[in-house]
C-alpha cells in the first residue's frame, strides 16, 4: 500500500489521473502491435482493459511494467515522466505485474518468492524478521491461512500459488497493480477473496488495472473500462453505464447477436464408454456413455476430479478398476499413443506444461500428433506441415506471424487455439476437452462454440470439461456434474438449471439437482 504522509506534512492534492499513456506504439518486425494507443488510469480506480487476443493488451502492460520499450509515446506517473529501465525499476516505481502465466519459483518458500529481488538486508544480511512480517501482512490481506510464509510454493495448490503473486504485489506497496487474467485458476471462492482485495486496494486508493475475457467479472469488479482492437484504442467508459454488448461490438468490431449459437446434429450410438471407472485418488466409479454426434459437459468445482477422468481416459494416469471402452473395443490401461491410433484426443487444461512444446515453432505443435502426411523416403517435409498449419490458421483464425513462428510469440488465447487445432488435424473422432476456452476473448469463443457444433454434426463425439456454466449449458446436449470423485447421471442439458449444477457439485446430492 501507497506510504502515510509525514506527520504535520500538508498532502498534496491527488493527480486527476494516476498513469497516462499516450501514443504507445510498438512493432515487432513488419507486425504493429501497438499503433498509438492511448490509455488513463485513476487513482483509486478499477479499470478494467479489455480485447480479443491478439489485441494488444499484453503489449500494452510489458510496455507498462519494462519488459519492453516502446518505440514511440510517453507514459507519466503521478504527474512525473515515467520511463522504466526494466521490471526492477517499475517496481520500485510501483508498477507490479501479476500475469496470468506464474512467474514463482517453485522450490523456494512463499516469503522468499514474495520478496524475490527486494529482499530487507542490512550489511550484506537479509533481515528475515521483517522479511517474515511483511509477508504476513500481505497474506493476512487475502485470508487465506493455509498458504504459510515459510511453506515451498511447489506444495500449494494453482489457486494459492496466484495469490502468492497477489501477495508479492501488495508487499511491494504498489501504486498500480496490473492482474492479467487473475482468477483462471483460481476456485469460486477464492475469486471472491481477490476480488474483496482488488475492493481495498482500490479504497486505499490504489490503481488496478484489471484485465479479463470474462466480461461478469469486469461488472462485478472495474469502474470504467478501455478497449484495444488490432493494437489501437477504440473505446472507454463507464462499466455499470455501458451495456455489455456495446463492449462485445467494441471488442470485436461486429455484433454478437448469438454467442451460443447452435448447429443443427443427430446424437447417435455409443462411442465411448466408461464402467465404474476409478483412478489412484479420483474419479471414484465413473460411469459414463458418450454417444457419436454428441456434446457431453461435465461440470464440477475445481479438484472435483474432472481432469482426472479424462486423464484416466487417454492413459496419462492409471486405471486402478473398472473399464474404459471406446467404439466397442476395450481400452482400459492403454497409453496415449494407442489412444491417439484409436481416434482419441485430448487438449489439456495444462496449457503451459502439458498443451505445447514451447520450444517449437506453430507447424510442429500442430502437427506433432500427426506426422505421417508429411513423410517421403524417411524425410519429413517441412513445406508439407506449413501448408496444412496454414488451412489452419485460417480456419480457426489464429493470429500469428505465420507456421514458423515460435508458439512462445502468441498471445495464450492463440497458442490454446494451436492446441484444439492439432486436436483437429489429428483426426479424432472422440475429443477431450478440458477447459478448451480458458483464456479466450468472447469473439474467438463465440467461434470455437460454432466450430464444436460442426464437429458435433461430422458425427465427432466431444466430452466438454468446463467450469464456465453459460457455455456448458449454451453449447451441450448433455450434462453431468462431479463431486470429490463422483460423477452424477448424465441429464439432457434442459433438465439442468445454474442452481442446481451448483447444489450437486457443492453438496454431491443428486436428488438436489431436480
């Protein structure tokens, strides 16, 4: 938090605006990420920056925080020039960067991951003491007494280690705090701890500047907003009087008059079935059956077991007991490979570690499950796999440089896309989708919807893992809900409300759901 004034020292009166940024512009080679952009902040304010992937919104914040330098334009701070040097400076200039991508080390402790850099010292010695206190403070803000100062942030769930990045923003007082997608990992409830501390931060008088594809959360957190399209700014206002579709038009440049809009499929036999199927911890005796043509959701709090069932399914975790068949044949126990020869895809939730090889280009991560087009005489044809990566990327609208470009040099939203298009080129007729929209903008949402229902009408079965009710209850034509391992009976997606999905995956009881 911003200092007190010294006793007796009269305060000067607050800036109109805490950050400016005008005329941003930065380009990497021919491609213009940032083409004038212009951005206002407040003191005490939520502001939430808002664009489909690609936009800029990730430039914009580098710029901001010193991991770039722009190529044009001026940034002030609290009336004085603002230019830093690196991260470092920016931070101790109050500037403090909390991405949606963990930047924590994972075998040091919480305090020291806290205070990584700016570690207390005196004569060569960190002071661990007041290191300890600062850290305590920090945490006690979030109200989270499990996550210990002196515990490793390895041994903490994803949701406690992004409030270890919280916590590292508020130790370092910050007078603009940036979070980029804070709560995708993060449980209901403790989305609605951080949004009770964005709350003081913001009455402390601090900046956050918030951003999100989840435009629910910009209305129930941000003040005003601002929009960047194709690297320029093309709106901002107030939120609470803003309709959302006028930010959805200023988003994608068009309207979106039906985001769930549905592609007529005939459900037919079954494809993949599951019999009281059990993991090393979770699932607990699934039983499942996903039908050829079908869009089958599962629903479930965060640790409910969802991953772990379909990661039992592929073969990435063992089955302990019961029987995992897909088109009649079973496959209990089989490994990826197999799974893959069988038809079977999964795109991992794990996007970072599990989706992509992050030191491979966009041709190779969306053609490594499927190479055997492009052999010829034990040669593999690289001109092959860039012309196929091509159809895709413009079929799925992904917005990169072109099939030789670093996956790394996309923004997350894209490189998730690159992972359900491998799924694609793959050819499988049985796919795994575990929170395939996680970290996408609404219109490249509203696209995947659309894509998912041609699938679903090629007689493609899809077994959807989300934790986003409105697309789950939108998209599917069936759905079921897991609860500490157990997953209940599949229901039509009609016989499903919010309140009772809630009331099954908090409570386990099925007969609450009717």
């Amino acid at each position: 938090m911003p200092a007190d004034p010294s006793p007796g020292v009269p305060s000067p009166p607050a800036p109109a605006v805490r950050l400016r940024m005008t005329g941003i512009h930065k380009s990497f080679g021919s491609t213009k990420a940032l083409v004038g952009v212009d951005l206002e902040v407040r003191p005490g304010e939520v502001h939430a920056l808002v664009g489909e992937n690609g936009a800029g919104k990730s430039t914009l914040m580098k710029v901001l925080s010193g991991a770039l330098q722009p190529d044009a334009g001026r940034m002030v701070l609290d009336g004085a020039a603002y230019a830093p040097r690196g991260p470092l400076e920016a931070r101790a200039a109050g500037v403090a960067m909390i991405y949606q991508e963990l930047s924590l080390a994972p075998d040091l402790s919480v305090e020291e991951n806290v205070l990584l850099g700016v570690e207390p010292s005196a004569f060569g010695f960190v002071r661990r003491r007041e290191m300890r206190r600062v850290v305590q403070e920090s945490l006690g803000l979030l109200h989270h007494p499990d996550i210990h100062p002196a515990g490793r942030v390895r041994d903490l769930s994803i949701g406690a280690q992004q409030l270890v990045e919280v916590a590292r923003a508020l130790a370092a007082r910050a007078r603009v705090v940036v979070m980029d997608e804070p709560t995708s990992s993060l449980s209901q409830a403790d989305t609605e701890v951080l949004f009770e501390v964005i709350r003081r931060l913001r009455d402390s008088g601090v900046s956050v500047i918030y951003i999100s594809h989840f435009l629910e959360e910009v209305r129930a957190v941000a003040d005003r907003f601002s929009v960047l399209r194709d690297g320029q700014s093309v709106g901002s206002g107030a939120v609470a009087s803003t309709p959302t579709s006028e930010i959805i038009r200023l988003m994608v440049g068009r309207e979106l008059a039906d985001v769930y809009r549905r592609t007529p499929h005939e459900i037919g036999g079954p494809v993949l079935d599951l019999a009281a199927l059990s993991g090393r911890k979770l699932p607990h005796g699934a039983d499942l059956e996903l039908r050829r043509g079908e869009i089958l959701g599962i629903s479930g709090l965060i640790g409910s077991g969802r991953t772990e069932l379909v990661r039992a399914v592929f073969g990435l975790d063992p089955v302990v007991s019961g029987r995992v068949r897909v088109a009649g044949v079973s496959t209990t126990g089989w490994g990826p490979p197999r799974m893959l020869d069988r038809g079977v895809g999964l795109l991992s939730e794990d996007r970072k570690t599990e989706g992509l090889a992050p030191n491979l280009t966009v041709a190779d991560n969306l053609t490594l499950s499927r190479l055997k087009p492009y052999v010829r005489w034990g040669l593999l044809s690289r001109r092959g796999m860039r012309d196929a990566t091509g159809e895709w990327i413009r079929r799925l609208g992904i917005r990169t440089q072109g099939p030789d470009q670093p996956i790394t040099g996309l923004s997350g939203g894209n490189q998730q896309k690159v992972a359900l298009a491998r799924l694609l080129h793959q050819q499988a007729e049985v796919l795994l989708l575990d929170e395939p929209t996680r970290g996408i903008d609404v219109g490249s949402k509203a696209d995947i919807y659309a894509l998912i229902g041609e699938l679903a009408a090629q007689d493609k079965a899809i077994l959807w893992i989300s934790s986003y009710l409105p697309e789950l209850l939108g998209v599917c034509d069936s759905l079921a809900v897991m609860h500490r391992g157990l997953l209940s009976e599949k229901r039509p997606v009609s016989g499903w409300t919010p309140e009772a999905i809630m009331r099954v995956a908090t409570g386990g009881d099925e007969g609450m759901a009717d």
